[in-house]
C-alpha cells in the first residue's frame, strides 16, 4: 500500500464488533487500513499509541450552543472543542437560538456560525413548530431532521423558540404530516404540558419551591401521555419521530411495542437518566434540573433494562450551557431556574465506566455513542464506525485508566454550572480525538486550534 498521511500504531482499534491489536491509517481524511501493526503502510506522519484504545469518534444527538444569540453561554468554538475534549466528533444542533432555525436563511446563516468555528463535524435540526409553511424549504437546506416541543414557549425565553412548539393536537398532527412528506425525522421533546402547568400553578401556589418540586410537577404520567400520543399520531401520518430524552421505563415501554409493530419510532436517553437519582442530586438543586427531571432510584435501575434490550437507539449528552446567575435563583425558587446543563466532557468516562462495570458490553456501548445515530439520521458509512473508506473520526482513550471529575478542568464555557458529576471517579477519558484525520484535541499536549476545521455533514 502506497504511503499514508497519518498512521495510529501500538495500539487497540474497535471495528466490527470487536477489538484488535494495532492501528490505523489514514489519507485524505479517511481510512485507508485497519490492522496489525506490520500491515500499516509508512505514515508521513506517525503517531505512537502506546496502547490506548481507539473507538469511533461520538455523534451526539441532542446539542444546544446557542451560538450566535447567546454567546455569553458560549459560542460554536468553545463548546466544539469541549465536544472534542469528550470524544465526540460529530453534533447535531438544536434549534433553540436567538432566532431559532424555524426556515433556510436561518440554518444556512447557523451553518456559516458554526463553520468559522467548530472543530468538530456538525449538521442542525430545523425548528417545526406553528411555521409549517417553512417545512418543505427547511428540508431543503441540508437539515438532518426537524425539532418539535409540545408546549408554550417559557416565559422569558419566547425568542428562543420562536417557531419550534406545536402547542395543540391539530398543529402537531399537521406538522407531522408536513415532515413525513419531507421524509425526514421528527424528534419531540415529549411532556404533557396541561399536566405540567396545571400541578406547576398548584405547587408554587402551596409554596413547593424545592428542588424536587420541580419532578413533581412533571411526573411520569406526564411524558408517558405525550409519548403515546406522538406515538399514535405518527403511525396515523406516517411520520418517523425520535422521542428526545426519554426518563421512563412507562414510556420506553411505549416505545418498544411500536418498535416490535414496526414502526419508524426512536428512543433517545441522556446521560443524566441513567448514572443520576433525584434523592442523590437533591443538594445541587438548580444544577441537577432538566426537563423531562431526574427521576427516583429505583427508576434510574429499570431504565437499564431499556438499554440493554435494544430499545434505546442513541445516548445524547443533552449539552447545553447557562451562566451560572441564571441558575441560582433556582436555589430559592426551582422554578425560576433554567432546565439543563453542560454533558459533552463526561458522557464518553461515563459509557466507558458502565462498560467496566458491567453494566453493557463495549460493543452495545459503541451503538449507543457512534454507529445506532449515524445509521439512523442517514451519515453512516461516514460516520459512527472505524472501517476502510469511513471518515477518520477517532478518539483514543484509556479504559483502564480513572480520573476524578473536576469541572475547573473543563473546557465549556459552562464549567461552572457543571455540578452533576463533580468528584465522581471514571474511566476512560479521551487522550486524543480525530476529526476526519487532524487532531483537534490532544490532552496532554495541546495541538494547534483547528477552529473552523468542522464541515456541516449535510452540505
């Protein structure tokens, strides 16, 4: 075989369904061979592995930087790098901006934003909400599937969502007609919002302004009604949706009676669902609050089950920074603080603990993090798995090795927020990550910035 640009040896490489001794080279951005090392052509550049494991660089399904309408938060630079330093290669973005990507000149202006500065490969939702006439000129513009939430825009926060709710029954069986048409995916952020307001009014009015007041007032019920109907409705227009963030085993269960009737449904988790409980995080208060909430122990154990059996398709981070004086007014009033926090840094240590402890197999973790995303929105072979011809989208780690979660080491411009895992011992933080062969995050020494390395993969 004729020279390569970069050869990876002395290492460990996961590709089709198991591990093996040696490395990787690359030309041109791609694999060109995976094997022994005394099968690696000469690289013109080479780079000792010294037994660190490579896997296929993450797709993270559930992303929001916010970029450019809150770039206080952080911008397409930062939090890219930040995916980096988590061993992911590929976001896919959602819509929640200033303005949001409810038609083409917004995405197409998002994918100029995020080209001058990502470091890593990136593809956005469009916004579908009440702007249904947006839809089919949206598919158009190099989306890699539409985001819907089912209700109101929060008070304070309207321009965010601007054009992303479907805020009854008639806009959303509308809407998921116009995006079946289209072929596309929908994903739903799925909570029963007349079940949340109505126990959120009668809270606060009793003075339950805690922080598990907050999975009080969007108990399960409340995502697994949404859940069914998004569920019934899609199979009456023929849509494909991605049910976002799922909490439940109620609602997982949902899921996969659909899946077993073959229907084109998907189920997201996060991390947050699966390594948190809400007696264990209570103390954080506002830094532990997402929408749908942290539910109870026993539930975090069931929703394994889900993971395991197949039923969970992808494991997004749900990334999404705030400043930290938009949280701690939760401290006295839950309500008041937004939902969510950063994920990028921690959602790889975290698979790879799981895997240690054998809670999955390494091959079941790699579907979740890389190929089940890439074959489902429509990039694999490109992405989300190491085979010839397959862009070099790698991360090397050591899954032996432990490090303490410390959030002054991170590199989100939401650091500070990033409460959740504090403290924690994991395995396997990434060492080195490759975006479609350069090297965009190094740990131990810091390779020049590739900002504006990072290509929508839908162009």
């Amino acid at each position: 075989m004729s020279r390569a640009d970069t050869v990876l040896r002395n290492g460990r490489f996961f590709s089709s369904g198991c591990l093996s001794d040696g490395g990787v080279a690359i030309r041109d951005g791609r694999i060109v061979c995976l094997g022994g090392n005394a099968y690696l052509p000469d690289g013109a550049e080479e780079i000792d592995l010294n037994g660190l494991t490579l896997l296929p660089g993450g797709v993270d399904t559930h992303v929001h930087v916010r970029d450019p309408g809150r770039r206080d938060r952080g911008t397409f630079a930062s939090e890219t790098l930040a995916a980096a330093a988590g061993g992911i290669t590929t976001i896919f973005e959602m819509p929640i901006s200033s303005p949001p990507q409810y038609s083409a000149e917004i995405v197409r202006d998002r994918v100029r934003c995020a080209s001058a500065q990502s470091v890593v490969d990136f593809a956005f939702y469009g916004a579908a909400g009440n702007r249904l006439d947006q839809i089919p000129s949206l598919a158009d513009a190099g989306i890699v599937a539409f985001k819907t939430f089912l209700f109101k825009p929060p008070r304070g926060r309207e321009e965010e969502f601007i054009g992303t709710c479907m805020e009854d029954d008639g806009n959303l069986l509308e809407g998921l007609a116009a995006i079946a048409r289209t072929g596309k995916i929908c994903a739903v952020h799925a909570e029963n919002d007349s079940i949340v307001q109505m126990l959120t009014k009668r809270l606060r009015a009793d003075g339950a302004v805690d922080f598990l007041s907050h999975g009080a007032s969007r108990p399960p019920v409340s995502e697994v009604a949404a859940v069914e109907k998004v569920i019934l409705y899609a199979r009456s227009t023929g849509a494909r949706i991605s049910v976002c963030h799922v909490s439940t085993p109620e609602a997982m269960e949902r899921i996969r009676s659909a899946k077993r009737e073959g229907y084109p449904v998907f189920a997201e988790t996060c991390p947050q669902y699966l390594f948190c409980d809400e007696e264990s995080v209570a103390p954080l208060g506002p830094f532990a609050k997402f929408n749908p909430p942290i539910r109870n122990r026993e539930t975090k154990e069931r929703l394994w089950d889900f993971v395991r059996d197949g039923t969970v398709d992808f494991i997004g981070s749900d990334h999404g920074p705030f400043l930290i004086s938009e949280k701690e007014p939760g401290v006295q009033d839950i309500f008041t603080a937004p939902a969510g926090s950063v994920g990028f840094e921690e959602r790889l240590p975290l698979l790879i603990t799981a895997v240690r402890e054998g809670m999955l197999s390494l091959e079941r973790m790699v579907e979740l993090h890389s190929l089940n995303a890439a074959r489902i929105f429509g990039i694999h072979p490109k992405k989300g798995a190491l085979a010839i011809g397959a862009d070099a989208d790698l991360v090397a780690l050591d899954p032996d090795a432990s490090f303490q979660v410390e959030r002054s080491c991170m590199k989100t411009a939401g650091r500070e927020i990033a409460r959740l895992y504090e403290g924690r011992r994991l395995f396997g933080r990434a060492e080195m990550t490759l975006v479609r062969g350069r090297i965009v995050y190094s740990r131990r020494s810091e390779p020049v910035p590739r900002f504006g390395w990072g290509e929508n993969v839908f162009s």
